[in-house]
C-alpha cells in the first residue's frame, strides 16, 4: 500500500443519519473542506475509501458525512478508527512549510561542514510560537534545534537533507 498520512479519527456517531464526529490529527481544521476522499481504517476489511459528502466545524472537533452512508448503523463499528489521505491528497503546503511525517529522518548537516552528517531528525516539537526539531546527532546524545530562518539554513525535502547553523548555547558549551 502506498503511503498514508492520518488526519483524524473517529469518535463518535453525530445524529442518525451516518455522519460522525472527527478529531482532527492537523494543525488547521480548515483543510477537511477541502478533502474530498479519505481513506478510513476499516480494521479486518482493510482501507475503505470514503468520499466526503459534507464538512462542518464544531469546536475542536469536525463532523463528516460520507457520500452513501445514510444510517447510524453503516458507521457506528468504526468509531475509534483512523482516517487517512494518500500522499497525492495531502495539503498544499506554503512555502517553507513541512509534513512532520516526512521530516522524521531527515539527515542534518552544519552549515559549517555540509559534507559530514550532524544527526537524523528523530521529532518535531509543536510549541506554539515556532516548531522544535529534536535532533539525534551522530555520538548519540539529542539537541533541540529552533525551526527559525535563524538555525535552519537549507531543506532538500528531494534528498532528505537539512542545513542548519547552531545558535551559540544548544549544545550546552
């Protein structure tokens, strides 16, 4: 199977007419207007692919309605079940703007040796002001590096290759 990227999961059952209340794994609920298929974790039977049929927000949370399930029954087992979009049918992103998925595993290089490998790039932090890379470097130990134009130099998404330059202080020296 190809890769799948998990936006949300089931929750509950909205109402009788099969739509269901989705807790969003994104950091912009907005964007499940803009989906039209997903894929959800049908458990035993596999991916089942679902044609999104209506959006709405409620708080935190976004009710779906699938094209073709009408009744509370068609739905109900897969509460707690995941919903995925195939790499094809994530998101645009803006530029500079990066799936954490696919950063987890970036090779990082310093800007001052951009032919030996720093670390691997094992986390992203979500800190509310600006991201946090958590950085395994190549002796073993960790280094939290801001995702700011100040650290982060260069992202070859292509090769999986991040320049950064390390702020005076983030190795503890």
């Amino acid at each position: 199977m190809e890769d799948l990227y998990q936006v949300g999961a089931i929750t509950q059952t909205h109402g009788i007419k099969g739509e269901v209340k989705v807790f969003p794994l994104t950091d912009d609920i907005s964007r499940f207007k803009n989906m039209k298929n997903l894929l959800l974790d049908g458990g035993r039977d596999g991916y089942i692919n679902l044609e999104v049929e209506n959006v709405r927000q409620q708080k935190n949370l976004v009710i779906l309605k699938f094209k073709g399930i009408d009744n509370i029954n068609d739905i109900e087992k897969y509460k707690g079940h995941g919903l995925f979009v195939t790499k094809e049918n994530r998101v645009e992103l803006k530029e500079d703007e990066y799936f954490i998925a696919d950063l987890i595993g970036v090779s990082v290089y310093l800007d001052t040796d951009e032919n030996t490998v720093f670390g691997e790039i094992t986390d992203v932090l979500q800190t509310g002001a600006n991201d946090v890379y958590e950085i395994e470097m190549t002796n073993g130990s960790s280094v939290l590096v801001p995702a700011i134009k100040d650290c982060i130099k260069a992202v070859d998404m292509e090769n999986k290759k991040m320049i950064i330059h390390l702020l005076d202080g983030l190795l503890g020296e």
